[in-house]
C-alpha cells in the first residue's frame, strides 16, 4: 500500500524548511506570508535495518525499501476554508493525503516574519479550526444531497443521512472527529466524503538547537496535546536538519554524536507516521529482487498477498513464512527450511513485523 501525509502549518513556522531537510528535494525556501502556489511532493525511503540484513544473507540485483510520499502544503492561514491565501487549493491537497503532520512553531527569533508570539496552541487551533470549517461545508453539501433520497424513506440515504447530522453537530460543537470511536460501518460511509478532521495527526514541533528533547515549555505544550486527543508528536529542529543533510557521512555523524541525536529527523519522522497509522512492514526476497511493503498492522495473509497486486488476494492459496531473525541464525532459506523453521500459513495468519514471505497464487 502507499502511504502519502501531507505537512500543514501556518506561514512562517519553519515548514518549508523542515520539508527541505527532511526529503532533500529543493522545496521553495523563504520568510514569505504566502509560500509555494503548488505542492511540493518527494518520495522518501523508510528507514529499515531489516533490508540490509536481508541483502546481506541473500544477494540480489535490487532492493527496494517502502515509501512515503510527503506532500509540502503552503502555510494556511485563518480564513483558508472561505478561500484565503487561495486556501481551498491547498485543503484539498490534504484530502488526498492518509495522514497530516502538523508543523508548530516552538521557538521564537527576528528571523521569523511573524508580529504575533509565541503560542504552539493557538497555532493549532487555528489550522485544526480551519480543517473543519472545510469539513463542515463538505457535510453540509452531503446532507443536502441524501436528503431528498432520505425523504422517499431509502434505508441508506437514511443511514447515511443521521451519520453525516451527527458529524455534523460535532463540528459544530468543535470535537475532533478523529478522536470519536466510529464503527467500522460508520468509517466507510464518511470515508468518500475524505474528511480532513478525520485524518491522523502527527504534531512536529519544530524546536530550536537547545531543545532537541522538546522538553521546552513550548514542546510540551503541543505533547499534551498530542495527548489528549490521541494523536503522536515528535519534536525536530529544521535548522539543524537542514545542517545535516549538507554534510559528509563521516562528518554528520560525529555532529550528531556531540548533540547526542541518533537518527535523523526523518527516520525518527517516518517511524513515527507508521506507528500513527498502525502499519507496519514485511518482506519478499529472491534473485531479482528484495522489497519491503507496507501493511497494516492485524493484517491476514491474503490482504498482505494484495499489496503486492490486488489479484493475489482473491488467488491466494498459502505462505511461506521465515522471520529475519531466521534468516540471521541459519544463513540461507535452504537452510531454514532444512531446519523446519520455514512455515505454511493460510488465509488466516496473522502477518507479524519482519516476516519474509513467499505467497503461492493461483489462477
């Protein structure tokens, strides 16, 4: 599966910046009140020691580690949903994304092109406020279009219409519909509708070079609420990602030795988009190829099969299994079948983190 978030935030909190840091990919840097007009988009490799232990054992032509496609939205501001700084063009940019990081400011400074000082919740208030003003007008328009269906008394335009008035009333009152315990069901009738309150936030807070931990005032402010409405955070310095990416392997890992920083802000980042959408990875390994696919965590064999092509989840027939660790033990898949430790599994195995699989398909 692919998984693509998009990085929201106000002007001027250090989004492009960080964007730029984190994919390497050139994205348009300046103290502006209105930034980029297009998204920018990388692609990013997601960090995994798994495949280098694979490849070590197993010699291959390639090996392709999953993705993550980070979509860089120009900075919103108050009002976006009615338009603003060509605000509607970018809200739906996030609407196509599984997940949104949202970037806060947590330091202050002359370099920053802002009157107003330093308050992470407010900023967050401010684009969540717009998220759902944009998802109340969606709603509003999906009401009015089951409505006249509801009225004939159709049991799905009923259904449907007292989900989205109940989705509705909670905009209105200012809940966060990501944090409500939808079913199921429910989940699938409002997900046409990509309702960006819905989405899984992870909060970056952009930290200064004193604050790597975000154990500042500022970071902690955003942790909580992280929190309380269950979402992930993980505090990043732009600056000092932005220094790393110019500099020699030997020479960026002596800095960030003496900074007492062990991955980069992207690993840390992409590690922490997985565990927010609850994804997790397996493996496929043989002479042409060594991949790593995405999954979601609780998924059985056959969904894990369709990943790879959406057919091979209705032809699946059985998988053979071996864990990394397997492979780090015996040294070969010959040897590991040899010492009983390949397994078949069915259609109702449950895929664990780090499996290697070979899926067999029918026609």
């Amino acid at each position: 599966m692919s998984v693509s978030c998009g990085i929201v935030g106000l002007p001027n909190v250090g989004k492009s910046t960080l964007f730029n840091a984190l994919t390497a990919a050139g994205a348009q840097e300046g103290n502006f009140p209105f930034c980029t007009i297009d998204p920018n988009v990388a692609v990013a490799a997601v960090p995994d020691s798994s495949l280098e232990t694979i490849h070590r054992f197993i010699q291959t032509d390639k090996v392709i580690p999953a993705s993550v496609k980070i979509v860089d939205i120009a900075g919103l501001i108050a009002g976006a949903s009615k338009g603003e700084g060509l605000g509607n063009k970018f809200l739906s940019n996030i609407r196509e994304t599984d997940a949104i990081m949202h970037v806060v400011r947590c330091f202050g400074g002359s370099k920053v092109v802002r009157e107003e000082p330093v308050d992470p919740l407010k900023d967050i208030e401010v684009i969540e406020l717009e998220l759902a003003l944009a998802d109340l007008d969606t709603v509003d328009r999906a009401i009015e279009r089951v409505s006249k269906k509801a009225r004939s008394g159709d049991k799905d335009s009923l259904e449907q219409k007292e989900l989205f008035e109940r989705a509705k009333a909670m905009l209105e009152n200012g809940d966060l519909l990501r944090a409500h315990d939808w079913t199921d069901r429910e989940r699938l009738l409002l997900k046409p509708m990509c309702l960006m309150s819905t989405k899984r936030m992870l909060y970056v807070a952009n930290v200064t070079d004193e604050d790597l931990d975000g154990s500042s005032e500022y970071a902690q402010a955003v942790a909580a609420r992280a929190e309380a409405t269950g979402s992930e955070w993980i505090p990043i310095c732009g600056d000092i990602e932005s220094e790393l990416r110019n500099m020699e392997d030997e020479e960026r890992d002596l800095f960030m030795a003496d900074l007492g920083i062990e991955s980069l802000g992207l690993d840390r980042l992409i590690q922490a988009t997985y565990k927010l959408l609850g994804l997790q990875a397996y493996y496929t390994a043989g002479e042409k190829e060594i991949r790593a696919w995405t999954t979601p965590t609780g998924s059985k064999a056959p969904e894990a099969a369709g990943v790879i092509h959406t057919d091979f989840e209705k032809a699946f027939i059985r998988a053979e299994v071996y864990a990394v660790e397997d492979l780090v033990e015996y040294g070969s898949e010959t040897a590991i079948r040899a010492a009983g430790k390949l397994r078949t599994e069915g259609r109702d195995y449950v895929m664990r983190k780090g499996d290697v699989c070979n899926f067999l398909i029918g026609k």
